[in-house]
C-alpha cells in the first residue's frame, strides 16, 4: 500500500493545475440530450454527468450544473430524449457544446437531423443508433451535506421507447464492443473511445 498520498478536503481547493474528480469518476457515459420548449424550440446539448438508474422501469438520468436550456425544457414539457454519442458523431456532440442563446437550434448549429419519436414530442438525432425516449419522473436541486441548495439539477426520466439500429445487435445481444461509444474523461478535452480491444468477460459466481 503507497502512502505518498495527496490529500485535500474539496471545500478548501485541490491544490492541482486541474480538478482530479471528474478524472477519478471517469469515463462517464454522455448525456447527449433532446429537448423542446414549450414555445416549441429545439435544443441539444451533452452532459458529462450521466448515468442508468434502475431496470424496471428504466431510469436514466442526468445533472446540470446551473439553470441550463435543457432544464428549463424538461420543467415545462417533461420529456427529453437520450441520443447515444459515437465516435463518427463526437464532433458534431462537440459543436453542442457550445454557449448560444436559447433561440439557438443545436440541431441546426452542428448540421444534425432532428427525427420525430414515437412516444414523446422531441425528436431524437437521426445519426444517432441507439436513443431512449424519456418522461420526466423527478427534479431534484442537489445539497451539500450541511442542507445547502447547490446550484445543481439532477433530472430523471424513465425510458418509454428505444431505437437501436438492427446492425447494432449481434445474435440479438447489443455490441457495446463493437458500437463506437465514446466517453468523458477528467481533462480539459479528455475523451475515451470504446472498442473490441477493451473487452473481457467476467461472470457473476452463482
């Protein structure tokens, strides 16, 4: 066991040239995010803090850190789609990223097609292979452990309708190996990409 540790208490600074948390929780899915306001405009934009909850019903959620687009969205439609980010489309995920005005379609802005649902009224990304449909089920404002709000919104949303590309099921079973995600790391530009290489097989002990 090393004991040449850093330590630090967040509260006081990390003392690093870059915030280690986001590269120890890492790599994170990206929630790559659907949404229409209730005037009817539409937005999409990727959250690094995203995540599956529960299997049944499906949960998926994701945080954001300030009021953002997204959120003000969900609040009045509660509804949102899920669209799966791979590494042919990490640029065009990249492009909405960027800081515009509400008005802004992201769709638009990173040259992507907006294709209807099933079930909700967003549109999910037409490149995209895999993309969950998602009813709001809760809004939470996170707290620090001392009951102060943070200015931080986790929202989740069960999974009512998914779309998988047929090439991405093998034998009927997804191919995550072999499906391109791609992933969020801790640095500054820090993604990862997932492939056939990064796989072993290990099962549950009965």
């Amino acid at each position: 066991m090393s004991t040449d540790i850093h330590f630090y208490e967040p509260a006081h600074g990390h003392g690093l040239p870059h915030d280690p948390f986001n590269a120890i929780v890492a790599p994170r899915p990206i929630g790559w995010v659907s949404t229409r306001s209730a005037s009817g405009v539409l937005n999409l934009a990727p959250y690094s803090f995203f995540n599956a909850f529960n299997y049944i019903p499906p949960i998926v959620g994701f945080s954001s850190i300030s009021r953002k687009d997204s959120l003000n969205n969900v609040e009045q439609t509660g509804e949102f789609v899920w669209n799966l980010v791979t590494r042919p489309l990490a640029e065009a995920m990249n492009q909405t990223c960027a800081a515009v005005p509400p008005d802004v379609n992201e769709f638009e802005l990173a040259h992507l097609t907006p294709v209807a649902s099933r079930i909700v009224d967003v549109p999910r990304v037409a490149e995209s292979p895999v993309a969950f449909e998602c009813k709001v089920t809760q809004i939470m404002q996170l707290k620090s452990a001392a009951g102060a709000d943070v200015p931080t919104w986790l929202v989740l949303g069960e999974v009512v309708g998914v779309h998988i590309e047929r090439r991405m099921l093998k034998d009927g079973v997804y191919d995550t190996a072999n499906a391109q995600h791609i992933t969020r790391g801790g640095g500054p530009g820090d993604y990862f990409a997932i492939g056939p290489e990064q796989l072993f097989k290990m099962y549950r002990p009965k």
